[in-house]
C-alpha cells in the first residue's frame, strides 16, 4: 500500500512550506524515519523524514515550489503500485489504488470522512469497512496522522505485524496470517511472504538493484562581467525570500514614528558586574547587557499595553496583550530568524538568562521550530555588538513596535553643572502610529529609561 509524503503542519501558524531540495530521487529506496526532503517555512528550515519505508514512487512537488501544509507532496510504496499523479489536497485526497494481484483485482481505497482527525485515505476506508471507531486508533505518523498500518494493527490487537498490502491480499485469498511466517523488520509479514504461501513456495525476497541517479546540483552563483566590473548574480535562498516577503509587507502596511532616547548604562553595568558571578554559578549562562534590557523593557510593557499590542487584519479591533512574549532578532549569514521567548513576563533574571541563551543557540544552530517564532508580542533588535551608534529597525508583524538597541558608548554629559564621561546607549523605539501615538510611544522610551538607569527596581 503506498503512503503519502504530506507537506507537514510544524506549527499552529504555519499554511505553506517551500521545498528547498529532495534528498532522494524517484525509484529510490527509502527507509522509515530517513530524511526525504529539507523544507522552508516562516525562516525555518526543517528535514522531512519518510513515514515508511519502500520506493520513492512519484514526486508530486520539485524544488522552489510552495505547497499548502498536509497536502501530498509524494508517494512511498512497493515497485510498481499506481498512485495519484497529480498534488492531492487534504480537503479532496486523492483516491489511492492497490496494485493489482493476480486473479483477484483489489478494491479501490475509497474516500471517507473522520471530521477532526488526520487519517489517510485507506485508513478511512479500512476504519469503516472494519467497523473501527478512528478515534481510538493512535497513529504513528507525523502529528498523529493516522496511516492504514495503523488501523490493521489496532484490529488485530498488536499480536500480528503485517504490511497494509499483504493484510489485504491474505483475506482475499482466505489465508489465516497466524500460519505466515513474516520476513520484514521485526517479523513483519510482507507481501512476499502472502504470496510465497500462495505458490508453495517460500521466495527470499530480493531488492531491485538500480544505477544510482545523479542528484540535483544546486543552484550555484553564476558571475559575468559588464564594462565596470565583474557582476555576481546569486539566488535569493528561501529563508531571504520569507525575510523580503514579511519585511516589505511590515513596511509598506504599517505608518511608523520613531523615538529615540539616550539611556546612561552607569548604574546597569555595575549591577551586571555585582551578580555575573552568581548568576553563571547557579544556571551556567553568562547574563549579558542585552538580558538586563530585555527585562526593563518587560517591565516596562506591562505599564504600557498599547506598545505591547497588535491589530486585527480587518484593522477593527486591537489586541492588548496583559502578558509578554519577546522576541529577539538572531542574524545569522543566511538571514535574520526572531525566537520568542513565551511568558518572559513571569520569568526573573535568572530564568530569562537561560530562556535567552537556549532560544538563541537553538537560532544559530537552524533547530527553531515554527511554533518557537510564532505568538510574539515585542520585538528587541541589538546592533550594538557591531558599534552601530543608532539604527531604525522594522516592526516584526504582528507586532505593535520593536526595539532598536545600539552600541555603549563612552560620551561627555553634564551630571549637577559638570562634564563628566558617561558609558551611554541610544534606545530606538519604531511604532505603529494605527495603534500607538507619540504621547504612548514617548511614555514608554521615559519608562524604560528610567528602569534601565535604576536597575535595581527590576530585580524588587
């Protein structure tokens, strides 16, 4: 019995996923959880592995094209079996036909529908002609899809391994699968032992040997060369495609202000300094400048709901979240990702040091999962590990605002009718003016100055 390879729903916001290159090629032989293809989705680059093993029969879905989430992107199976040849959606699956055995044609697998559950088509139609209630079936596919494997193995209680396929053939034939000695992994029984019971002969099974087929290069950057110079022209990689998309649409959606403020960082660096030590003893992570901002800037959004919003795409309504969820922006050399740091609200230093530290390492790694980026409420953007004086960041949408944090640096201010040399750090808050005005956005810049420049408050 084929399976479907489905485009996977990685997380609660995900719709679509662009596929950045197939692992395998059609005729290939593909083993159960061996990575099939490498996928993109909101800046995440995930690995798909095979739900079964057998043949790569057909690739429904190339390279660069975008597919909505669970519809069949290929098919797994034995050599030969027909399948769809067309993309199948979840709502209309394509109907799956058995390969033919001879004298006795199998039935098509017909469509049925289990309204809340992820089932494959053969599992629907086995689960009705059975009489067996889907919901008590536990399935070993990706999210719980629920495959006909599942459904057979449900019916017989576990006591029995057996491939959908040589199931099917053994009770058309009227064979008893107690008296079939299976070959597959763990005893399985195949559709080569069913058969070999059916000649009176017991066959070893042998694995089609095919030439290797030559796998796809990838796209390289291609330079020529005009009267100026040499021009390189290189592919926009998915992840800078999603980065373009969402920016642009942030941009051009949003009518934005911009406040600055210049922050003395004297009182917040010697606090840093007082509880490095202890703060590394007790959780292992380094609590670094861009933590202690964060939770002033935590602190500073719960008095301030309207900075830590978002609106509704219809622009009806506004969301003020009475929680944080933060995010903060990772560049890396392939694009910029957001984690989010989930109830950042609830956390004290201590935890958002660990939380800060794990959600990053996992950016810089590529291990992000889509529900890891989604749910953000404030956006934190720090250049000022480059020196960068000040900067406009671009809202991260949904959110309300976002916060540009820039370089520490020594300057003269005057303190009490004197210059004195003071380590100050400029603060750039970018808003949407649809649902923050100046007065808000200045209030909030006053409010986080003050937190950052007695520390001490953030730790009462």
């Amino acid at each position: 019995m084929a399976v479907e390879v489905i485009m996977p729903k990685a997380g609660s916001e995900m719709e679509e996923g662009e596929i950045v290159q197939w692992f395998k090629q059609e005729g290939d032989e593909v083993k159960e959880g061996e990575v099939l293809l490498e996928i993109v989705t909101d800046k995440v680059n995930m690995e798909v592995e095979a739900e079964a093993s057998g043949t790569l029969l057909k690739i429904l879905a190339q390279a660069g094209e975008v597919v909505p989430v669970v519809q069949t992107i290929a098919w797994i199976g034995e050599p030969g079996e027909e399948v769809s040849g067309t993309v199948a959606t979840s709502k209309t699956p394509e109907t799956i036909v058995e390969k033919k055995v001879d004298r006795t044609p199998l039935k098509e697998i017909e469509k049925i529908d289990y309204s809340g559950l992820r089932a494959t088509p053969a599992a629907r139609f086995y689960a009705r002609e059975k009489g067996i209630d889907l919901s008590k079936v536990v399935g070993s596919g990706a999210k719980g899809r629920i495959h006909k494997e599942d459904v057979v193995n449900y019916k017989i209680n576990d006591k029995v391994k057996i491939s959908p396929l040589a199931e099917r053939i053994s009770e058309l034939e009227g064979i008893s699968i107690k008296s079939i000695v299976g070959t597959g992994p763990n005893g399985k029984i195949m559709k080569e032992d069913v058969l070999a019971v059916i000649s009176g002969v017991k066959k070893e099974v042998k694995k089609k040997q095919e030439d290797p087929k030559p796998v796809a290069k990838k796209e390289e950057k291609k330079p020529n060369e005009n009267q100026w110079g040499v021009v390189e022209t290189v592919p926009m990689s998915p992840m800078r495609k999603v980065i373009s998309k969402r920016m642009s649409e942030s941009y051009f959606s949003a009518p934005t202000f911009v406040v600055n403020v210049e922050v003395d960082m004297t009182e917040l660096l010697a606090l840093r300094k007082k509880v490095l030590d202890t703060i590394l003893a007790e959780t292992g992570k380094k609590a670094t400048v861009t933590d202690f901002v964060s939770l002033a800037v935590i602190k500073s959004l719960m008095k301030h709901p309207y900075v830590n919003a978002s609106l509704s795409k219809d622009e009806k309504e506004m969301y003020l979240h009475h929680y944080v969820n933060l995010s903060i922006a990772v560049g890396m050399d392939s694009g910029l990702v957001v984690p989010v740091i989930k109830g950042a609200d609830k956390m004290s230093l201590k935890e958002l040091v660990v939380a800060s530290k794990e959600i990053t390492t996992k950016a810089l790694e590529g291990k992000l999962k889509p529900d890891e980026m989604a749910d953000s409420t404030f956006t934190i953007s720090n250049l000022g590990m480059y020196g960068v004086h000040s900067f406009v960041p671009i809202i991260n949408q949904p959110n309300t605002a976002i916060l540009g944090v820039s370089a520490t640096q020594e300057k003269p201010v005057v303190r009490n009718g004197e210059i004195v040399i003071r380590p100050i750090m400029m603060l750039t808050l970018t808003a949407d003016h649809r649902v923050v005005d100046g007065l808000e956005g200045a209030k909030f810049m006053k409010t986080l100055k003050e937190a950052i420049e007695n520390p001490i408050s953030l730790l009462v």
